[in-house]
C-alpha cells in the first residue's frame, strides 16, 4: 500500500473519533451479497459479470500496474468493509466519467484523472460513485425501468448507466433512460462526502470539483452532452451550495489534498492521455484544462506542446500565429515532446519559412530517430536542402 | 432498430426494392475521379458513407474494405458525419501530409462510431499518378475488439484530394490482400471529372 | 455475436451506432422476419474425406437464453443461460462421441485482447456476422456467385491446431428469448385483432472450421419461432436441429 494511502488510514481513525456531522449513511447490504441467480437481478448482474469478462480483455484497459494499484487503493481506503466486493479498472477515454456497476465493477476513465486537481478531489468523484453502489441505486433504477410502461426503449438492460467504455460487445447503444433521480444524487452526495471525511481527505474538495467541471461544461459550444456520465447524473441547481454547506460540518481534516502525490503519478501518462482528448474536437473544453495543467504544474514542454496543438486544429482566427507560439515556447522549455519540432516545422513549411523549417526537420529526427514518419521528413529535408541551394 | 436509415432500408425491402451489393469487375475501373486496374472483383456497397466515396468490399465490410474517394473539393468532408452532433472535419487544399493524416484518422474515427482510436504511422511520400502523394499505415480496434490494418494513397491534385483507403482484420485477411492492393496503389490513376462534380 | 433482436421506438436520446451494426441488426431482424430473400441455403457442407476420429475442438459457447417482455426490452436471464450451456455441451458431447469423433472443450482462459488466440476468435465472429449477412441473409455479394460458399479464417487457424490438439474447430451460436407472460397475453390479444407480434424466437449456428485450412467447412443456420433451451430434452432438440446433417450425426431423441 502507499504510503500516502496508509497515511490516511491512520488519520481516519482519528478523525473518526472526532465524529463527523450530518446524515450518517450505511451500506444497504452486506459484503458477501450476491443475488439469486433466478432473480431479476441475478439476470443483472449475470449481464454485468459478462461485460466485465470483456473489460478485463478490452484493448482500451490502461494496464499500468502503478496506476492501476493506486486506484485500487483509495478506493479500498474510501470503501471500507466493502474493500473486496470492487474491482477498479482504468479506461482510456478522454471524457470524465466514473461508473458503478451492481456487482462490483468500478470503471475510471483517464479523463476523470487529467480534470482533477488532487487526490482529495479524485477521492470526491470515487466517493460518490461508491455511494451510488452501496445504497444499491443502479438496481433499483433498473426495476423502475422495467415497470415502467413509458420504457419502449431498444437497450441493453442496465448497462447503459454503466458504459461509455468503447470496443465492449455488449456496450448498449441508446443514452441517458436510465440516469439517477434527483434523491439519488443528493444521497450519493451526502454519503460520498461522508466516505471523504472518514477517509482523511478534505471534504470541500467535492463541491470543488463540481464547481470546476460545471465551469468547463459551460465552455460546451454544440451545449450536446456526449458524455454518458452527464447523462446520468443530473446536476441540481443548489447542488455546489448544500455540498459547500455540508463539508464545513465536516470540521478538521489533511489540509493538503496530496496533489503532488497524483502529479508524480500521472506525470509519464499525461501525453497519452491527452493526446486522446484532443482528438475529441473539444476546443474550449480542452482549453481550459490545459490552463488548468499550466497551473498546477504538469510537465510544461508537454502542456505547451498541447496548447500548440490545440491552436493548429481549432483554426479558429488567429490560432494559426498562436500554434507557432505556442509550439515555439514548448521547445524552450526542459524535455519538449519531439512532435513539437515536427508540427512547427511543418507550420514554418506553410509559412515558406525554408531554412526554419528545414533546421526544426533535423532536430526532429535527432530528438526521435525512430519516427515512423521518417521518410516523410527525409523528403522534405532533401527537397527543402535542394531550394535553399538554389 | 436504432437508425433511422436502416429502418428505411427495411421498409423499402418490405416493399420489395432491396439495396443490393453490385459486381465491380476487373480490369480497368473508374470511380470517384480515379482509374484504377482491378486483378480480381469487387463488391460495391450500397451503403456509401458519403457523395465523394465509393465503398467495396470483397468478403464483407467487417473483413475487409476499400474506400476509393476523389474529386473531392475545398471545405468538403470525406464522409457524411453518422449523427447530427458530430461535425467531421473538412479538407483544404493546403493542407500537408500531417494534416491530411488527421483529416483521414479523425474522419474514419467518427466514421466508425467516434469511439474508437485510430492511429497512423509509416508516412512516406509516393508517387501517385505520375506525381507527388503518399502513403501511411492505419490500425484500429472495432468495437467488438477485432484488430484491423489499413493501408491509405493520397495525392493532392490541383485543389482536389485523392485518396484510396484499404482496412482488412488483422489476422489473414489484410497479409493475403496487400500485394493485390500494393499493385493497385501503384497503378492508380487521377482522371478528374470535370466541373465542381 | 450479441445484437438485439426486438426493437419499439422510444424517446431516449441515442449514441450513434455504426453502420456495421445496423448492417447486422438490419440483416439478422430480415432473416428473423423471414423478409430474407427466399433461399433455401441455410447449410453448407464442404467435409471431405474420412472424417472418423477427427478431433474437434469445441470453442467457448456464446449462448444468452432471455425473456422478452411486453415492451419489447430482453432481459437475460442468468441460470437459464448457464443451465443451457451445460445441456447444449453435454447434448454436443454426445453427439459427437457417438459419431465417432473426439470432442474436447477449449480451455477458455482470459486472454489479452491482442493476442493471436483472442484475435482468431475475434475473427471467427466476424466471419460468422458475414456468412449471415451475405450467405444466408439477403445482402448477396456477387463475387461470390452461384452461391459458392468461401468463407476462411485462413492459415492463422493453425494456431488453434497446435494449441487444442484438434483438426476441426466447432463454433456455436444462440440467442434464445422467450416471451413473458405478459408478451404472450399481448401476442394473444394482437392477433385476435388480427396483427402479428413476434414472440421469443432462436436465432444460432454452428460453424466447423478446417484447421488446417482455416476454411468454414460445414456452417447450419438456425432462425425459427419455436424452440427451447431450458432443459435436457428440449436442448437436445435444439442441439439435433443445430448439427442437422452433420457427417455421422444420428441424433438421439425421445
């Protein structure tokens, strides 16, 4: 176990003692539950055991076994008694998104990890999601489903809460029929703030966080939501107010949320994670999170890099000079990522800055001589060689 | 089923106009603003994701897939965005190799669903048609968790784009096409159509 | 293969699927309807030579038993399912034993997505999704005129020689749904209105595939309204239909 997370252990128990306010919540069932499988929702979970089969096996798993083992700790740390009935599984998806399913499976997408700002705050959303599956909300959402008469929907039954994971067989096709009710959210609040506090972590982070993703979600130009944890959590007008109410009941707690400690572990995944969100075509979004990174310190040749990037695809008027700038400072930084060298040159190749471009060429190749595009560059660099001769 | 157009396919099929798939014989073929020298036949798609694309397969779409696309213009796509949500992105005519590999990994991503990664690698200029194109490698996951290979040509021919995309699964199919396909790429010819198309 | 059969219009905002699965959606709910093109192909059989104490490999079943209830939605039923994969594989072990054949069952470990194994599996499913769609369902392709059946998994296969010991492998199929009783009472009252609302039905194949080769060699498509998996007797039924004229194949039933 971390030492971060054994850290947190030893101060719940003291935190325990000096009692948390507010509605004390507990689990609606035990530990070992497991439904009979001739029940409705031993059908559910027999469904959901299948989908986790292919989860396991899914080319889109981030199999990391540093990452992964961190996850699974906090989340241990957060669940208690409940430890052993979860299974995290890391998924490599640009949206933010944390899901529960009925029989255990916990699914975090590495979008979720590049928008939170420390661990208290990543240990907010775990939280609530565990919350969601320890008062067995998934199940009876389910049932009103079924009973409902108004459900002439075409779904995979259940699953639709619990995906938004890509490359699955049994990924259900249609949207949002089954999101949470406006009393679930609430209580996955009360209670997620709850499994905050008694694990250490300052309860603030939670209305923190939603405070940021609401931000971002605004910045939303098509105001769609292609993001099937929105599409399940409906977000209530007061909900930053009663969650800003309820932490300060909260009292003492750590006063710092760990941030370097998930820094240092994301730090040799940020460019891979990212570079999936910039294929979302999400530019404002996207803007805002790389000022986010800016600020708390991600590796800056990379946020740099990603900026310019953001410029050269957006195309919006003035991006083209920006991407150069941005590209430009990347390379000053310490450890840019080589792709900068060869996207500004390519900008200094549209421009017919020649000589530039033919240089920035050359260091590309020198930083990464094993670029699958190497004989695109060489072409260039021998026909770019040839004019400036001329 | 969840798509309008299939239930219109279904419609029509209970009406007895079927969409059916088409013989594309060998020897010499032009679609799309490009000849091209079929060695073997070839099965045409009804199901064409966009006016600028012909789409053939040979065994089904699921095993392998040629898309041939040409004549396509300034500001066009090269594929019609499967959901009203989604915009795909557009080609230019100054674009560059770099640039117009995102155009076809971005454009085939959101093609299939938008929830799959493709990636490209291997870029390297060839000659197309007596001028200067190139060529790249692509590779995707399907949703299913199938892994499949694709080979691309495209040439940048006045202000058009020209491009012909080959993705076959993995295992046996794209190994035992590619010399027929490498043969193809290289005797690919730009016959523009004339006019705005 | 894991599409839904049933479908009703509803108002939930829906993800945008791709067009091979509403292909296969759009192909199997043609078939099930019976809208297919007339075609009495629904087997292939391309076995050749002594085929005694050939050893066949059966591969993990993909098997889902459901209800279907009165709004159209499947809801899988979880024992049903597990119960009929040990008849069906008792039922095929029978079978095929008395036959003549070797039958043994593929290990199914949890394999990484990558690897050859997962992927020939993988391939497998895609190869069946074709045969359904352009073999058996109505989307013909012509190059493969005159109904020529020439559907491979290709040299690949071979893996899954050396790695079961066998020369064949057998793929099988299902998705069973039966209808609720609240469905059935519908069904009843539609059709004294006089308009037809499908009931559960049984949607399989089996598919042999030459090791060797990689080629399907024998591939039974099974589409009908009847047909039950809950118990021993009932899945025997379904596995004699199943293996209909397979080579040495004298099922045994009561």
């Amino acid at each position: 176990m971390p030492v971060q997370i054994r850290y947190l252990a030893i101060t719940a128990l003291m935190l325990g003692a000096l009692g948390a306010m507010g509605a004390d919540y507990a689990p609606d069932f035990d530990p070992d539950y497991r439904p009979v499988p001739s029940s409705d929702e031993g059908g559910l979970w027999y469904r959901v055991d299948k989908l986790e089969a292919d989860v396991r096996n899914s080319p889109h798993r981030v199999r990391d076994t540093e990452l992964n083992d961190y996850l699974a700790a906090m989340v241990c740390a957060l669940a208690g008694d409940f430890c052993s009935s979860i299974r995290v599984y890391l998924i490599d998806n640009p949206h933010f998104n944390a899901s529960m399913a009925p029989n255990g499976m916990m699914l975090v997408h590495t979008g979720l990890l590049l928008r939170v700002e420390d661990e208290a705050e990543l240990a907010a959303v775990l939280g609530h999601e565990i919350a969601h599956f320890l008062r067995s909300h998934q199940i009876k959402q389910w049932r009103n489903l079924r009973d409902s008469a108004a459900s002439a929907v075409w779904i995979d039954v259940g699953l639709v809460m619990f995906t938004g994971i890509y490359g699955l067989a049994q990924m259900s096709t249609v949207g949002a029929a089954l999101s949470y009710n406006r009393d679930q959210e609430r209580e996955a609040d009360l209670y997620g703030l709850q499994l905050l506090a008694a694990s250490g972590y300052d309860p603030g982070a939670a209305p923190r966080l939603w405070t940021a993703i609401a931000e971002e979600r605004a910045l939303d130009a098509s105001k769609e939501s292609r993001n099937p944890f929105f599409a399940t959590h409906p977000t209530a007008e007061d909900r930053q107010q009663t969650l800003h109410r309820a932490a300060l009941a909260y009292g003492d707690h750590r006063p710092d949320g760990a941030a370097g400690e998930l820094r240092a572990m994301l730090a040799p995944h940020y460019f891979a994670f990212m570079r999936g969100h910039l294929q979302l075509q999400e530019y404002e979004q996207t803007e805002y999170l790389l000022g986010k990174h800016r600020r708390l310190g991600y590796p800056e040749g990379q946020v740099a890099f990603f900026t310019g990037e953001l410029h050269r695809l957006r195309k919006a008027e003035g991006d083209g000079d920006k991407a150069i700038a941005a590209y430009s400072r990347a390379l000053q930084l310490p450890d840019p990522p080589p792709d900068a060298y060869r996207e500004l040159a390519y900008l200094k190749l549209k421009d017919n800055a020649a000589p530039e471009a033919l240089q920035l060429f050359q260091r590309y190749l020198a930083a990464h001589p094993d670029a699958t595009d190497k004989a695109m560059i060489d072409y260039y660099i021998e026909s770019l060689g040839t004019q400036i001769h001329e | 089923m969840n798509n309008p157009v299939a239930v219109l396919l279904l419609m029509l099929l209970l009406a007895g106009c079927a969409p059916h798939y088409s013989l594309v014989a060998p020897g010499e073929v032009s679609a799309q603003g490009l000849t091209l020298e079929l060695s073997k036949p070839w099965n045409k798609s009804p199901f064409s994701p966009g006016p600028r694309v012909a789409l053939w397969t040979r065994d089904g779409e699921v095993l392998n897939q040629l898309f041939v696309i040409g004549d396509l213009n300034e500001g066009e796509s090269l594929f019609k965005s499967p959901s009203k949500e989604v915009a795909m992105p557009t080609f230019s005519a100054d674009m560059l190799p770099n640039e117009l590999v995102d155009l076809t990994v971005t454009s085939l991503k959101l093609l299939y669903g938008g929830e799959l990664t493709v990636t490209a690698s291997n870029l390297r200029p060839q000659t197309v048609s007596g001028g200067m194109g190139f060529r790249f490698k692509l590779a995707h996951y399907t949703r299913e968790g199938l892994y499949r290979e694709g080979d691309v040509l495209a040439r940048v021919d006045g202000d058009r784009l020209y491009m012909v995309i080959f993705v076959a699964a993995k295992t046996h199919y794209y190994p035992s096409q590619l010399a027929e396909i490498e043969r193809l790429f290289e005797t690919a010819r730009i016959t523009p159509t004339k006019g705005k198309g | 293969m894991h599409k839904r059969l049933y479908t009703a219009t509803g108002g939930a905002r829906q993800r945008p699927s791709t067009r091979l699965s509403t292909l296969c959606a759009l192909a199997l709910t043609l078939l099930i309807a019976g809208c297919a093109t007339p075609t009495h192909v629904k087997k292939v059989d391309s076995l050749k030579g002594d085929l005694s104490s050939a050893r066949i490999l059966l591969m993990p079943m993909d098997v889902e038993l459901s209800i279907l209830t009165a709004a159209g939605l499947l809801e899988p039923q979880a024992e049903w399912t597990g119960n009929a994969m040990g008849y069906m594989t008792k039922s095929l072990e029978g079978n095929f034993s008395r036959a003549g054949y070797d039958i043994r069952v593929h290990d199914n470990n949890d394999e990484d997505p990558a690897s050859d194994l997962a992927q020939l599996r993988k391939l497998h499913e895609a190869v069946g999704l074709s045969v359904l769609t352009h073999h058996i369902g109505p989307l013909k392709l012509p190059t493969k005129k005159g109904g020529v059946f020439d559907w491979t998994l290709g040299t690949p296969a071979q893996q899954l020689k050396a790695a079961g010991a066998a020369d064949y492998a057998l793929f099988v199929f299902v998705r069973d749904s039966y209808s609720s009783g609240g469905r059935v009472a519908l069904q009843i009252g539609m059709a004294i209105l006089g308009a037809h609302v499908p009931g559960g039905q049984q949607l399989g194949f089996a598919s042999l595939v030459d090791l060797n080769t990689g080629n399907v060699v024998w591939f039974n498509y099974l589409g009908r309204g009847t047909g039950d998996l809950r118990n021993q007797a009932a899945a025997d039924k379904t596995v004699a239909a199943l293996l209909d004229e397979f080579p040495g194949i004298h099922p045994a039933i009561d």
